[in-house]
C-alpha cells in the first residue's frame, strides 16, 4: 500500500462515526411512579381492550404506569414516546384482579392467550414462596346460537420434592409454538430456572437448570425462533443466558458480574439488563453477553422497565426509586 493510500485510509477511519451512546429523557408526569406495567401484561391488555375514550381506536405498544394520585399510559407511535394520562379509578379498576384468589400475596398472575398462571400456597415458615403454580386455560366450545359458559380447566403444577417457586418471578414464554412458563425452583442444594409446559397432555416441570448455591433472578425471556432467558446469579450479579429450544435449558454464554435484575430482550440479537446497583441499563449482545453500551440513570430503577417496540428502535421506559419514568432509547436509533 502506497503512503498516499495508507494516508486516506486512515483519514477515513477518524472520520467513521463511533457508535453514539444511549439516549435518556425523563417523562413528564404529573405524580410519583409507584406502579409500572409492560406491554405484556395483564393490566395492559386489559387498558389496551377496555375502549378508553383517552386512546386511539389501534394504540401500539404501550405500557401502564400510576401511583397514589395519577396514572398514565404511555405509548410508542412510530419514533415517539407519548405520556396520556388516565383517571386513576380506571387503573385500579382495570387491574384489582391482578392477585386472584388463592395466589400468593403480592405477586400477579401472567396471561397468555386462553392460559392464566399464578403462583399459590405459601412456603415453609410463612417465606414468600408457593408451593405450587395454578393454571387455568379456557377450552374451546362449539359455535351456537345460545351463550354458554365457557369451560375452563384447572392445573396445578408442583416444583418437585422439597422445592419451593420464587414468588417474584413467573414469565410465560413461547418455545416452538406452544405456550410454556418460566419459574425460579428453590431447593436446599440450590436455585435454578424451572421450565412449565405440557408434556404428554399434563402440564408439569419440563426441564431445570442444574441448582447452583446462591441467589438467582430471571431478568428476562425471549420468545419467537430461538427462545431463550437471561439469568443473573450469585451475590455478585453474574449475567447468563440459556437456550430454551426443545423445553430443556441449554447454557448459552456466561457474562460478567455487577448486574442485577430486571433486564429485557431487545429482539434476537441483544439484551438490556440493569447494572448491580441499578443506576445504569447495559445493553448486551446475545453472543457472549458482550456490553456494547451502557446509559446512566437519574436514579435507580425502582418499579421495573417496559420495553415498547422492538430492535435498536425500541424505547426502554424505566421507573425510578424517586418516582420519576425516564426513557432510555439506543443512540443510534431516530430521535
């Protein structure tokens, strides 16, 4: 290579511009953050089907956020993130049901379709755990001219001899077109990510992580053509993620430590999870669980994230331990 050519390359390389670092905005909201729900939950399915004359007739995805005097809906159109608020007794309405009967306090049942899942029966010693998970699927009648109930069938799905649930963490995931859930098994050897699903017509543990000693957190799950679920183990925070394919949990890549839940999966190709003392979102590749960027916060996350919309233009709605919902947005993605 002659020295002009060598010159212009590398000309061109400082002229290349460098990945751009996420976005953070903070929201405008006229009351404290307490309560934040995503896209695929209960209460926003329920906001998204209730004909709530403050949303358009389609609204895209959308996430449900209130506290003690507001609520709010917010919305992703196309590149823009919009806040509409709603009456607060509509909210609390739309989600009383979210604890049914019978599940343990404090946690919330998952829709999936004609499926509802919630954890049940208390644990040894009164701890928040359930010693089961409850399922309750609709099944399909036939067409006719008269209304009829329509029948619903309940399971119950044990963790396995002396195992206990996790009562913080229950996902249902789609794994080759079947609908199947997500569980954190503890046991006196260990904690590990449990795997629900059907098998020979019953619902029941399908498959398990190896247990391991030490704290376990499922931060996220992907569903579509490759499923699969970060974990976050150990007191040091070390980021996982297994392949879900077939029902049986296969280790994928193990990351680094100083990450905590929650996290999100950003389509095929990348994770976002929360840094261990929750002041940042690192943004991790799915191969390796390489970080390729990370945002500050104002303050830590507090109630959780929502993802809206999906791949390096999806918004990341956060909510923090003051109250206050930021946005975090990829830096090379539309304003």
């Amino acid at each position: 290579m002659s020295e002009w050519a060598a010159l212009a390359l590398a000309l061109l390389l400082l002229a290349s511009p460098a990945a751009a670092e996420p976005r953070v905005a903070l929201l405008d909201l006229p009351f404290r953050v307490t309560q934040l729900r995503d896209a695929a939950s209960e209460a926003a399915l329920a906001v998204a089907t209730a004909g709530l004359p403050q949303l358009p007739r389609k609204p895209g995805p959308l996430a449900v956020a209130w506290g003690e005097t507001g609520a709010a809906v917010i919305t992703l159109a196309g590149d823009t993130v919009t806040v509409i608020p709603l009456p607060l007794d509509a909210i609390e309405g739309l989600t009383a049901g979210e604890t049914p009967k019978g599940a343990v306090p404090g946690s919330r049942r998952v829709l999936a379709g004609p499926l509802s899942a919630y954890l049940s029966g208390t644990g040894p010693d009164g701890h928040r755990t359930a010693t089961a998970l409850t399922l309750r699927e609709r099944q399909p009648v036939a067409m006719s001219a008269d209304p009829k109930p329509v029948p619903v069938a309940t399971s119950a799905v044990s963790p396995g001899p002396g195992a206990v649930f996790a009562a913080d963490a229950l996902r249902p995931v789609e794994i080759a077109g079947t609908v199947n859930l997500l569980a954190v098994s503890e046991r006196p050897e260990g904690t590990s990510l449990a795997v629900i699903g059907r098998r020979d017509g019953a619902w029941q543990v399908r498959g398990a992580t190896p247990p391991e000693p030490g704290p376990l957190s499922l931060a996220a799950a992907r569903p579509g053509a490759t499923p699969a679920a970060l974990l976050v183990r150990g007191a040091d925070g070390r980021a996982e993620s297994w392949s879900l394919a077939g029902g049986t949990p296969a280790r994928q890549a193990r990351g680094g430590a100083g990450f905590a839940a929650p996290g999100a999966a950003l389509g095929e190709g990348e994770w976002v999870l929360a840094a261990g003392d929750r002041t940042a979102l690192a943004y991790l590749s799915t191969d390796g669980l390489k970080e390729r960027a990370r945002a500050a916060l104002p303050a830590p996350v507090g109630a959780g994230l929502a993802v809206l919309g999906s791949g390096h233009g999806a918004a990341i709605v956060v909510a923090l331990t003051d109250g206050r919902l930021a946005t975090v947005r990829d830096g090379d993605a539309r304003p």
